[in-house]
C-alpha cells in the first residue's frame, strides 16, 4: 500500500497547525510573563510551547523514519501526534 499521499497530507496539515500553534504560544508565554508567581501559568505555557515544536520535528522524524523504510506505519502515527496534541490542547482550554 502507498502510504505517501497520506504523508504528505498529514505533513500538509501539521505545517498549518504550526501557525496557530506559535500564536497560541507566544500568547501563552505573555501569560506566564504577566503571571510569572503562578506555577500554573508557567505549567500551562509549557504546554502550548511543545505543540509547535511537535508540528517541527514530527514530520521530519516521520519523513526519515518513512525514507529508511523502516515501519511505515509508525511513522504514520508520529505524523499524527500534533493533530492529537492540538486536540487535547482545545479540551484543555475550553475546560479551564
């Protein structure tokens, strides 16, 4: 089965999540700033700062593990994890 198409969507979709997510950091980290006594706050910005790092290095570890033939389907699922990641940070937000 040719899982490149699938990968290159799933790349496609992780660079646009990139944008929201630098946003959503950079808002997070002015957060912390203005909150710096809170050990939530600084919780909380860490967390959005790990979701454009994932959108980053997933898909080049995706794409190199996916080039030296290894599992493809691992590297399918590591091209995921932002999309999961980004899920889990809108439940978050809109629980808090």
């Amino acid at each position: 089965m040719n899982l490149t198409p699938l990968f290159w969507l799933l790349t496609a979709i992780d660079a646009l999540l990139w944008f929201p997510g630098a946003y959503m950091a950079i808002q997070a980290v002015d957060v912390a700033y203005a909150h710096s006594d809170s050990e939530i706050a600084i919780g909380i910005a860490a967390l959005f700062f790990a979701l454009p790092v994932f959108c980053l290095v997933a898909p080049l570890s995706a794409w190199r593990a996916y080039r030296l033939r290894q599992r493809n389907w691992h590297a399918l699922v590591m091209l995921a994890v932002p999309i999961v990641y980004a899920a889990f940070l809108v439940v978050l937000l809109y629980n808090f």
